[in-house]
C-alpha cells in the first residue's frame, strides 16, 4: 500500500474550490443529460432549442431560477427556512471530497483527493446523512402540511435505507480490514477469494438499491409524489433555494456514483487487461472513477424511464422487510466465509 | 414485482432508447396533415370560367352553429357576372374566432363554394385581423392573415408548416 505525502493546505483548498465548481457543473449538465436520456427512451427530441443541441439549456435554467421571486412563508421559521437548503448542498458537496481519484501525487504532482482521511468511509456515510436535516428542516421550517408530510417521509425513507446502506458496506469493511477508501481500493475486494464473491455481489445489488433510495431517485423518489405532496418538502420553496435542493440531490447522485465505484468496482483503478494495450493504462487517475460513475448515473437515469415509484408502505415494507435482511444476510455470507472458508 | 419483471422491464426501455424520435420539430419540419384535416376555408372559383362558386345564398351563415359567417349578396351585372348564378356574394367574411370548424358549412353549401382547406396557422394578434375578407379567402389567396403579413414584410413567400394529401373538393386550391 502505498502512503501519500500530505499536500499543502492551500492546494488542498484549491482543490477543494475546483471540486466544488466541478460538482456543480456537472450537476447543471446531468439535468441536460437526464432529460435528453428521458427523451430518447419516449422517442422525443429533449431539450434542443437553447444553444446547439440545446447545450445552453443550463445556462438558460440557471438564469431563470436565479431571477424569479424568492417567496418566503410569512408563517415559516425564516432563518431555518433559508439554512435547510444551505445545508443540504453544503452536505451533498463536502461528501464527495473523501472519494480518490487516482494514485497519490498523480494531479500535477498533487493527490487527486481532497482528503486522504482513515474514516473516509464512515465521513461519507455520516455526511450524506447529516443531509437528511436539510431536508427534514426545509419541511418544518416552511409551515405547511405538505411540506412538513414530504419531509417526514423523505427522513424516513432515507433514514430506513440507510440501515441496508450500512449492512452492505459492512461486507466490504470485513473483506478489507478497513475503511479508508483508499486502501479499499488498493486491497481491490473481487481479487481475494471467488468464495467471497456471492455475498459481495448481495452486498453490491443491496448497495446499489440502498443508494438509489438515499438518494431519492425513482423508484424511490417519493418526495416526488405530486397526487399526494404536492412537491414534498420542496413545496414552499422557489427560486434559487428550489434549485439548492435539486443541486444537492444530484450531487448526491454523483457521490452514490462514486461511492458504489470506489467499493465494489475498484474505484479509481481501470480493470487489469488494458495493461496490455498501453502499459499503466490502468493507474490512469480520473479516467476509470468518471467511466464508472457515468455507468451508474446512466443507470440511475435508466431506472428512472424504467421503472414505477413505489407507494409510501410498499417503501417501508421493501425497506425494513425485505432490503433490511438481504443486506443482512449478504454480511452473513461474507462474515462466514472470512471465518471459516479462508 | 419481482426481479425478473424489472429486467424484463429495463430490456424494453433499453430497445426504445435506439430508436428515431417520433416528435415533428414543427416549425422547421413541415407537419403531415391528413387528406380531411379542416383548416381554414376557401372559397372556390369555377375552374374553367374563372367565375365564383359562391351564389350569395347565406345557407352556410344560417347552418353555422357558432354564427360565425356573414353574407351580403348582390345582383349580377349580366354584362360582367361576377358568379355563376343571379346573386353573388359582394360581401362574405369568416370571424375564424367564433369558427370551430365543424364543416358544416361546407356541407350546407349547395355549389360546393366553400371548403374547409388545410391551413390551420392563423394565430394573431387583433380580433378584427381574425375577420377573413373575401379577398382573404378566395382561391389563390395562399396563406393566414398574419402569414400574408409577415412574407409581406421580410420580402419573402408566404411559408406553410405542413404538407397534405390531395383532396378533390379543394379544386384549384394550389399549396
């Protein structure tokens, strides 16, 4: 394993301010990305008249939230009401700055990470939890029934998942003897015994699903549940706060992305072959983290044409009945073959 | 649902994903328009005199169920007729605000004068620019108000969104 040298802090708050826009970027271009996906899957067009190919669709979008009219409730709790968005993306961006992408000291002789931290694992979970509070307090502070109904079942809907998020990283955290993400990725899980590999593909499906609800994309997106909610606990809020809260869901999406890749995909690392094609293809930092984060977010998209959005019950009961103890007994599997096969 | 209906689910969504849009992108795309769409009227000439179709009976005024025609009729100069029968239609106008295009009128109609064409472009700005003129709506006259107007202005032809399947009624109707 190799250990990095710790860059300078102010590189690492540049790096931390690159991450930031990039995230962000990204963000204004996978709703460009998404909605022309969506199309293509309904044989439409998606959005094609802002720009060639409808390229400055996020420019234009980004305009109009900015300058429409910030509405704030006369009733809502007003300072909580404008920290739950502040929240919620401030979450959804420091997460993803545990994710590394790439050797150490391979961005201009700098570490493609913004922090090489030991808990880096647990400091994503526990972040993007911390997230659920944008939420919940967006519901409460805005003083109305629907969003406060949205954000009491968005809590509780991420909190549940969270349970299967937890169980399916515990398969990993066995195999590998850690929780930094970077040595995760160096240990590269699929490499250390085919007996493990059944409980690490049911930890890795149960992920996957876990992370699709945490980050409330279909079929899980109940705060989207118009009939019922109006808009969950985006209800009451317009304008640029409207659009934190879409940002911080994307990012979110990206860090799932990330997170899925850098457990059971080997993360930054390309896969072994391409070694043969151009020597060290495979310790290409960026390349193969972006490669796999687009598969995912294309499945996430994919999912969303796909498939129905659960009812609230169907949601808890797949949660707590059936997700809670696949996860389970994906730990189960892999912590009886750690303790008795190898 | 179970897993296997979901794979099944997500192969079908993939398959849709490789195939041509079907959205027109109507304004640079012409539309298709079928042989008995019922756009904006006509009003016909016999096509080997050159003569009105229309005699100025008022039958399509008093079939119409939304009031939407006027009709005045005049003697023919015998000398210069300007229609095939002893009246002609001095003034005829369609308020194409009150027109639900229903077609009756043109059902009414007992020389086959007026027809429902193909043009449906006829978005404007004032109501009385929504009032069609006989000159508005004779053969030959090609073309909404507002799109007559606008050609006018560029220096260009008039340009129609859609193409169409030939129907006999519209004799002499060129698009």
């Amino acid at each position: 394993m190799t250990e990095a040298v710790r860059d300078p802090l102010f590189v690492t708050f540049l790096k931390a301010l690159v991450l930031c826009l990039l995230l962000l970027g990204a963000f204004a271009y996978m709703t460009v990305v998404e909605r022309k996906l969506l199309a293509r899957f309904q044989h439409r067009y998606g959005p094609n008249r802002v720009g060639p190919a409808g390229l400055l669709q996020p420019i234009a979008d980004a305009i109009k939230s900015i300058f429409k009219e910030d509405l704030v409730m006369t009733s809502a709790d007003r300072l909580v009401y404008i920290l739950a968005p502040a929240i919620s993306i401030t979450c959804a961006l420091s997460a993803f700055g545990a994710i590394p992408a790439g050797p150490p000291g391979s961005l201009f002789g700098f570490n493609p990470w913004i922090m090489d931290l030991d808990i880096g694992l647990l400091y994503i979970l526990a972040v993007t939890s911390l997230g659920v509070y944008g939420i919940f307090l967006g519901g409460w502070a805005s003083n109305s029934k629907y969003a406060l109904l949205g954000s009491l079942r968005s809590s509780a809907q991420i909190i549940s998942y969270e349970l299967g998020l937890g169980l399916s990283v515990l398969a990993v955290i066995m195999v590998t003897g850690t929780v930094n993400l970077r040595h995760i990725v160096d240990i590269g899980i699929w490499s250390i015994s085919p007996w493990l590999w059944p409980g690490l593909a049911l930890a890795m499906v149960t992920f996957l699903i876990s992370g699709t609800a945490e980050v409330n994309r279909t079929p899980f997106d109940l705060p989207e549940a118009e009939q019922e909610l109006v808009a969950g606990y985006l209800t009451e809020y317009s304008s640029i706060k409207w659009a934190l809260y879409q940002m911080a869901e994307y990012v979110n999406m990206f860090t799932a992305a990330a997170f899925i890749s850098t457990l059971f995909l080997g993360g930054w690392r390309g896969p072994g072959f391409v070694d043969n094609i151009i020597p060290g293809m495979s310790e290409w930092p960026f390349v193969w983290l972006l490669l796999k984060m687009g598969i995912f977010v294309f499945l996430f998209i994919w999912l969303k044409a796909t498939l129905p959005r659960l009812r609230y019950d169907q949601l808890m009961r797949f949660g707590w009945l059936y997700l809670f103890e696949i996860a389970l007994i994906g730990a189960l599997v892999t912590g009886t073959v750690i303790a008795f096969v190898l | 649902m179970s897993v296997l209906d979901i794979a099944k689910g997500m192969g079908v969504t993939l398959s849709h994903l490789f195939k041509r849009p079907v959205t027109v992108q109507y304004p640079e795309q012409p539309v298709q328009i079928q042989a008995r769409f019922r756009g904006r009227h006509h009003l016909l000439r016999h096509p080997d005199t050159g003569l009105e179709k229309c005699i100025g009976c008022s039958l399509c005024a008093a079939v119409c169920p939304s009031y939407a025609i006027y009709v005045e009729a005049e003697e023919n100069d015998p000398q210069d007729p300007k229609s095939a029968g002893e009246r002609y239609a001095s003034i005829y106008e369609i308020n194409m605000v009150r027109c639900i295009f229903c077609g009756l009128c043109e059902e009414a109609c007992p020389t086959g004068a007026v027809v429902l064409g193909h043009e449906f472009e006829l978005a404007d700005f004032r109501y009385q620019d929504l009032v069609y003129g006989k000159e508005d709506l004779l053969v030959g006259t090609v073309g909404s108000k507002w799109q007559r107007r606008e050609a006018a202005a560029k220096g260009t032809d008039v340009r129609l969104g859609f193409e169409a399947g030939d129907r006999p009624e519209l004799e002499g109707v060129d698009y």
